[in-house]
C-alpha cells in the first residue's frame, strides 16, 4: 500500500543558493571589469529558466543568454531591467518582436547583419551581439563574411552593437591546441572589427586564464554545478538533488519475472522495490539492469527493464524497516553526482539536465535545505 500521506512521484530539489554560490565562484576567476552574465537557455538547463534568471539577478548578474525567441521573451518577464541576448538569432517573422521585448538577437551571418541594420533604419538603434565563427563551423559568420564586413563596417548601420562573440568547440581540454588557434583567431577578427565589448569563454573557458575572459564570459553548465574539465576535481557546487518515491516492496520467488518483456527471470526469492520514476522524467531506459540507486543510504541495483513512469530495485538485502513506502530514493544527490548518472547512461552532464521531464516537480531550496 502506499502511505496516503505521501505523493506518487519524483522531484527535481534545486539550490538556488548554491546556483549563486557558483555564479559567485566563477567572478572569482575574473579580473575587474569583466561581465559574468548567465546562459539559461534550454528553461535554464533544464531547472527552471526564470526561478534561476531572478537568484543570478540577485547576485548583480545583469547580461543573459538564451537560444530561442520564446526563451528570450519568457526570461523577459522575469527580468525586465536584463540585458538578453538570442544566440540562435532573429527569424525574419520575429524581428519585430525582438525590438518590442529588448531582445538581442545574436547575428550569425552577413544576412542577419543586413536584417538588423535594416530594422534599426526603420526604428532606431538596437542592440544585437556579432557571433564570428573561429572553428565550430556552426553558427557566425564564416571568414569569408568577415573579410567583408570588415571592409565595409557601415554595414552595421545604426545597429547597437553590443558584443562580438565567438564560441570554443574544445574548451573543457585544457591542452587542446584548438584553444589557442581559436583564442587568436578571434583576436584577428576583433580587431578588424568597430570597437564592442567581447566574449568568447563559456564554463571552461573561464577556467582557460585571463586571456580567454575579454569583457564578457558565458558560463552555463558550471553554474548548474558542472564540473568544467570532466577529468579533474569539480571546484562547483553541486545544485541538485533528483528523488523519487518508494511506492511498493514485494517478495517474489525464484522464477518469476520483472518487468516488460519479462526480460529478468529471478535466480532466487528477491525482494523488489518499486519506484516512481521513469524515462518519461528522464530516467534513461539504457540504465535498465545497469544502474545503482540509494534506498535508506544504501546502493542497490536496478533490475528489470526501465518503464516510462517506474522503475524496479532488488532490495533484498535491505531490512523491512529500511523500505519505507512514502519515502524518497536517491537518484541523484549527497552520494551521487549529475556526471556520474551521465556517465553511467552513456551520455554527458548537458544533456541529462537538458531532458529531465517536465514532470518532475521542481522545488526551489535556498540554503542547506
Ligand atoms: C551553451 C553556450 C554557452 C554556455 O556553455 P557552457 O559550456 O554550458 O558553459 C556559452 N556560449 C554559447 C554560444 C553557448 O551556446
């Protein structure tokens, strides 16, 4: 039976202070002068978008970057004094709207430039960053569009320019000789370029030294605790906690099955717990008689097939008292990291954050709680 006192599901718990501790953290790393805004793109890692926008707010960040028009405008009504930037820019469809919500569409190419200024013939000057591309060969301006727009800087007609920015594709390798070639070749092209503030450091780059900070860094995922060179110790805090409820215990004997497809026949009498979480919140169907999780403080293993809203444990070396229904089971917290989990799913921090559900309850925590 399951305690009527208690819920059915999962929650994500996420430390708002501990997000600032980090932003604070990061500043540390930068010399007078130089701006640490805060990506929350992708609803702030998957944590909450304007709950995380308002905490960093509070801590003097005032520069914001999304990757969407609908983030922008979302983030927009948490934040009416913040500047934010659009890093996938400004569909033709959009551009008004852009200039209505003080968004900064970030222009990824010469075409995009053209657009802009446009606009800002019509209504005025508006801001909008310059993205250069120095080797991700994915959004910005290719050289070939540098070399003329460097020419010809009347281009940019009354836009606002408020940045020129460049992205580093191999940042969290501290040796990797792509860090160096990108550093100069967005040195190059920021001199070619009419004077703005520059930014190319995203979390790893912060950690790179000062000649990658410039006037402006964008660290997203070592805010959210992320660990920026995956093969040292982790200097972030870690900010959340991923719990689900113990719903049901059962004996089952040898024989019996667990699970869709039956696919796990008991070599022996086995105490089973069920949990409420799924893939459905995130919970990877690969971690299906793979991982481990943490009832009562103790590690146990999966076992069975991941189903989209639960999940089996062979508890059966927990005691009775240990397994109480109502109660939260680890999945990610005190003992067990965000990277871990990644590792463990076959994938990487990013993306275990970016696709927790939606429903997971989300509770917001300031201090040790
Ligand atoms: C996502 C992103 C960032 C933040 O990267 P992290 O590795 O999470 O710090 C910075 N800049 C751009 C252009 C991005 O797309």
């Amino acid at each position: 039976m399951t305690d009527p006192a208690t819920g059915t599901t999962a929650r994500l718990v996420v430390d708002l202070s501990a997000i600032a501790a980090n932003y604070r953290r990061l500043g540390a790393e930068l010399g007078a002068g130089v701006v640490c805004a805060g990506v929350l793109k992708a609803n702030g890692y998957g944590l909450g978008a304007n709950r995380i926008g308002r905490a960093l707010w509070d801590e003097g960040c005032r520069v914001f970057f999304v990757a969407h028009f609908e983030e922008g405008r979302t983030l927009r009504e948490a934040l009416p004094g913040a500047e934010i930037f659009v890093l996938n820019g400004a569909a033709p469809k959009d551009e008004a709207e852009f200039a209505a919500h003080r968004l900064a569409p970030t222009l990824n190419s010469l075409a995009d430039v053209t657009a802009w200024a446009r606009l800002c013939a019509r209504l005025g000057p508006h801001p909008a960053a310059l993205h250069i591309d120095t080797g991700m060969s994915r959004l910005g301006l290719p050289p070939e569009e540098l070399d003329i727009l460097a020419a010809e800087p009347a281009r940019l007609g009354a836009i606002d320019l408020r940045l020129v920015m460049s992205h580093l594709a191999c940042g969290e390798e501290r040796g990797h000789p792509m860090n160096a070639r990108q550093l100069a070749a967005f040195e190059e092209a920021r001199a070619r370029l009419p004077a703005a503030r520059a930014s190319l450091a995203n979390s790893s780059g912060i950690f790179l030294g000062p000649r990658y900070h410039f006037g402006l860094v964008r660290p997203g995922l070592a805010l959210y605790g992320g660990n920026p060179f995956p093969d040292q110790p982790n200097p972030m805090r870690p900010t959340v906690r991923i719990e689900a409820r113990l719903l049901q215990v059962r004996n089952v004997d040898q024989g019996g099955t667990v699970g869709y497809g039956a696919a796990r026949i008991l070599e022996r009498r086995t105490k089973i717990a069920t949990i409420a979480i799924g893939y459905a919140d995130g919970y990877r169907r690969n971690l299906g008689d793979r991982d481990r999780v943490l009832v009562a403080g103790q590690s146990v293993p999966v076992i069975g097939r991941v189903s989209m809203d639960l999940v089996t444990l062979d508890v059966t070396g927990l005691a009775d008292g240990a397994l109480v229904p109502g109660s939260w089971v680890e999945i990610v917290g005190p003992n067990r990291t965000v990277e871990d989990l990644a590792a463990q799913s076959g994938t990487i921090d990013y993306e275990i954050l970016t696709t927790l559900g939606a429903r997971l309850q989300r509770h917001y925590v300031t201090g040790a709680a």
